[in-house]
C-alpha cells in the first residue's frame, strides 16, 4: 500500500490486516512511504520501503525508487514466503504486477479511472498501459463495486475481463461502532458539534472537489445559520489553498473548521447530523457505510452510480438529473462539469444549488434519520468483513 493516511483504501487496508491475523495468518504489510504523519501503522508487520514522500525525494532519488520497488517487492515475497498478496490501488497494483513471482497475485481498483484517467499525467499514462499488458499477471483485480468494473472495460480499454471479480469493501461494524462511543476530548472541537453539523471526511483533493460543498454551504448559511461544517482529513496544498480563500472570500471562517487527519473519525461521524461528500469521482466511499452504520443520513453527489449501490436497497432506475431521495439520505446531480480540477470560476452552479437544497433537506427533516434507521440491516449486509476478506483470497472466486 503506497501511505498510512486516514483514506478508505487505508482503512480497508487495516481492515484486512486486523481480520487475517485474528484467523491465525501470517500478515505483513509493505507501505511503500512510512510516515510520521501516518494514523495507519502496522508495527512490526510493517516493512517500509521509504521514510520519505515522493515530493522529498530528489528526481536520481525518486527515479531509482520506480526502478527498485518491483524488485524490493519481490524479495520481500521470497523472503517472507508470501502465498498471496494484496496490492491497494494503481501504484501499488502496478509494482505488484511487475514482481513476477508466484504467489497468488490480488489487485484492487476503488475508483472510476475514466473519470480519474482524463488527467493526461505521466502515472495516468502507465496506468491506462498497465490495463492493456501487465494486469494479465494478476489472479484476481477486485473491484469495489459493479460501476468501477463496467467502466473499466467500456471506457478503459482493460483486456482481461476474465480475472475481474466485483467484492465490495468490507466493514468491521461492531469495532466503528464502539470507536464511535469514545468522547471528543477537545472541548474546542466538542462544541462544534452543539449545533448542526455537515462533516467532510478524507483528503482535500482534486477528486473529492471540496470547492463544491463549500459553495453549498454559503448558499445554506442564508437559509439556516446555526450550523457548521467541519473537515476531518489533510489534502493537497493547492487545494487547501484554494478553498481557504474561497471561505475567506465568503466570509464563513467562524463557520468551517480544519481538524487535520484524526486516528479515530467515527466519533466525530457520530455526531454529525449529516456526513457530505461533493466528490468528482468514487468508487464505493467507506465513509458512506460507516455513516449507515452509525445512523448518519448522507448527501452526496452521484459521482458514480456506484452511490446508489450503497446508499439505496432498491437502486434507482433512470440517471439522476435532480436531488434523489433513497434510504441513506439524498443523491444529488453530479458536480462535474468540464474538467478535473480546481475550476476557474466561483460562479455557484445549478448542481451546487441543489447539493444546498438537500443539505438544508437532511438538517430540517428528522425522517430522514428515521428511515436511514429503519434499513441500515439491509444497506449493511453485503458489507459484512468475513465475507469480504475471505472472498479476496478464494481462488475459484
């Protein structure tokens, strides 16, 4: 895995480790960039392959990290006797396919790459390559939702059609649910959650597109006041940049709040009266399970179809062009227009009108907590961690 940040892929990560070494299994993890930053470690399973982040490296540095990593991997498989490994996400899933050693070789894919692919970037470049010729190298590329894996063949040009299985990302229930029952022992951050509350949680990144909830949130401080609206996550310099001017520019600094990465997110989630995500692209977001799981309504933007398998039993039928209501919470019109990226404009758009509309909906109307209440079973249940964890290392699956 490339970081120990507090991303749904890490957790998924954390998820994994904690579960198969409960079975009795051997686990190491390679995290490719170790840290102090890090929320997610693994101690002495953990074998770094870097102390420094990319940015930190110098370019003789950097390039001959590309040119070792598949074959430190590679000693680590031989030397630890691992039967079989688990890459998270395209860096990690590329190295992993170039180790060329024999165990049995498992990729995971957590978002919409032909959203996230438009980025014409050198990585994107290997990535779209890799799906063509060295993916074929895998047992099994596991995707995290149906959509991801339509979009792959359709829009990605992936050729081995053959070794993708769709298993949704696992969730310890019971574990966030008792971490959601901790107190929030700053009372500077206690007291934000006294009065209505929209949380943000993960990184401040192009992807995730916070300019869009931010815009939301000054057109519903016209309407409702007495709410706040929190970020839990780091991000991208430019980005945080960006939107700490955009606040200023607004006007609403007493009323947004940076809490950094936190180690345990679940109760503040808790609290929150609604759990946002304005996202450009997703796969399936761990953040919205953990939200159902701890009785959290939802708003969020169909950044990909895979929202509806997760937020709704019954899946709406037809594209979504205005704010949809299902179990979890509300499923607005996706935000992106154009391009990825930090846009050129602050003009409030339509979609960001109606992302502001079912904010104020879920803060004004209880119900919506009440029925999210009321299916949380059945939105959970193909969630389960035992069933997920197994399912990744099943040969035949």
């Amino acid at each position: 895995m490339p970081y120990g940040s507090v991303g749904g892929m890490e957790r998924l990560a954390e998820h994994f480790y904690n579960f198969y070494k409960a079975q009795g299994h051997k686990v190491k993890v390679a995290k490719f960039f170790q840290l102090k930053t890090d929320i997610i470690n693994f101690y002495e399973d953990e074998i770094a392959l870097s102390t420094k982040d990319l940015h930190e490296l110098s370019k003789t540095k950097r390039l001959l990290f590309y040119l070792l990593t598949a074959k430190r991997l590679k000693k680590i498989i031989k030397t630890q006797q691992i039967t079989h490994s688990i890459a998270f996400g395209d860096m990690a899933n590329i190295f992993s396919s170039l180790t060329r050693t024999s165990e049995f070789k498992i990729a995971s894919i957590h978002a919409l790459k032909s959203v996230e692919l438009k980025n014409k970037s050198v990585f994107n470049k290997v990535v779209k390559w890799s799906y063509k010729s060295t993916y074929k190298h895998f047992d099994k590329v596991v995707c995290i939702s149906e959509s991801i894996k339509k979009d792959l063949i359709e829009h990605c040009g992936y050729k081995f059609e053959h070794n993708l299985k769709v298993i949704y990302n696992p969730h310890d229930v019971k574990a966030l649910q008792t971490l959601a029952l901790e107190d929030i022992e700053d009372s500077s951050e206690n007291v934000l959650f006294q009065d209505k509350t929209i949380l943000f949680i993960g990184r401040l990144s192009s992807q995730k597109s916070p300019w869009h909830l931010i815009n939301a949130f000054y057109l519903l401080q016209q309407d409702i006041s007495n709410v706040n609206l929190v970020f839990i996550g780091d991000g991208d310099a430019s980005i945080v940049s960006h939107i700490k001017t955009l606040i200023d520019t607004y006007g609403l600094t007493s009323k947004i709040h940076f809490l950094g990465r936190k180690k345990n997110p679940y109760k503040y989630l808790k609290k929150a009266d609604v759990l946002a995500l304005s996202s450009h692209f997703e796969g399936t977001p761990n953040v919205i399970v953990e939200s159902i799981a701890l009785g959290v309504p939802i708003v969020s933007s169909n950044c990909t179809d895979g929202i509806a398998e997760l937020m709704s039993v019954v899946q709406p039928r037809n594209t979504i062009t205005k704010n949809t209501n299902v179990e979890a919470g509300i499923i607005t019109p996706n935000l992106l227009k154009n391009k990825l990226g930090i846009p050129e404009s602050n003009d409030i758009t339509a979609e960001e009108r109606l992302f502001s509309k079912a904010l104020a909906d879920v803060l004004r109307d209880s119900n919506f907590k009440s029925i999210l209440n009321k299916s949380k079973q059945l939105l959970l249940e193909k969630f389960t961690l035992g069933v997920s964890a197994t399912n990744y290392l099943t040969e035949n699956n």
